[in-house]
C-alpha cells in the first residue's frame, strides 16, 4: 500500500528515502470494514482521510432519511469540513467497501511540513485541485436533469455503478430509487 501513495505524492513532488521513512513512521495506514462509520453527525474531528483501496461516502440525515453528497474511491483525499471549522460534523461518512485508507490529523500534517517543507507544496497543489474539481461537480449537479446527472456518472465515474448500492447512487443523484430504476430503463430503450 505504500507504494500506491508514494506513487501518487510522485505526481507532485520527488521524496527522498528519508521522507518516505518519515512519512512511514506516522502509522497512517489503515484498513477499514465495509459498514464502518468513520464519523458522525455531531462529533468533532481532526481526521483527514486519503483512500488507497476502497469506497467511502459522505451523507446527511434529514428527516431521517440518507442523502449522499459524495463517493471517494482510489486517489481521493478528503477533508471533513468539521476539521477546518473546528466544529461538531454535519454529516456523517462512512465505508460502502472495504478500505485502505491514510489517516492523518493536523498534528501529523504540521510535523511533516515543519521537516520537509515540499510538502506543504504538495498539499496546496491537491487542495486547489480538489476544490476546482468540487466547484465543477456542483456546477454540473446544479445544471442537469437526473438523466444528464446519470449519464455523467457512467461516463466520469462508471465504477460506482457497480460498487455502490442501488439507494446511496440513486441519493446521490438526487432522485429516489424507483426513479433510477426508471431512469436505467428508458436509457436502455434509447440505445436498442
């Protein structure tokens, strides 16, 4: 597993054997079971989580009923919201799979860039990309139908479909299950 994230930091910065060891020695890696509730409504946390293997979402409760905001799979890294604001968590995220994750906390994160500032570099650069990506997402969901939403799925991110469950893909998309029930069908009958 740690070949997977010293591939990926790759992408941004080279690391010496030293700081590969310092990264190793934080105990950051964890494997986490599908059903796994990493964070509830209500708590504080200072966790942030990059997934290695596995899928992890993020949902609200309302009216007690899941709406799933977001799916981190292979590559993604997340901060809780909770953690820059320093207040009890909103939301709830949790394992749809199975995961590897790295688990890291702010103590962890400043003891890093305070002995190899790059990276800090690192971490700027992912952030700004992660928060163009978000915005895109959004703009995205805010301007299509259910359908165009779908069809983007499949098209973006074609291994949800698969992994995810039925009622977390279909709150996902904004839509009931029926609906994608529905949805799936009519998108078969325009292909055939």
């Amino acid at each position: 597993m740690q070949d997977i994230l010293f591939n990926f930091i790759s992408k941004y910065i080279s690391l010496t054997e030293d700081e590969k060891n310092a990264l190793l020695s934080l105990n950051i890696f964890h494997s986490v079971k599908r059903g796994t509730t990493l964070l509830k409504e209500g708590q504080y946390s200072n966790e942030s989580f990059f997934v290695l293997k596995g899928c992890i979402r993020t949902y609200y409760m309302i009216d007690g009923e899941e709406k799933t905001t977001a799916f981190y799979t292979e590559m993604d890294a997340f901060t809780p919201s909770c953690v820059i604001s320093k207040t009890p968590s909103d939301y709830f995220i949790s394992c749809v799979e199975d995961s590897i994750l790295t688990i890291s906390n702010a103590e962890m994160e400043a003891e890093v860039n305070s002995k190899f500032p790059k990276f800090e570099l690192m971490c700027r650069k992912l952030s700004e990309e992660l928060l163009a990506k978000q915005r895109i997402d959004f703009d995205e969901f805010k301007t299509s139908s259910p359908e165009e939403r779908y069809l983007n799925l499949l098209q973006k991110r074609p291994d949800l479909i698969q992994r995810v469950p039925q009622h977390q893909l279909a709150s996902y998309l904004g839509i009931k299950p029926q609906s994608l029930s529905r949805l799936r069908s009519r998108i078969l009958e325009k292909k055939n």
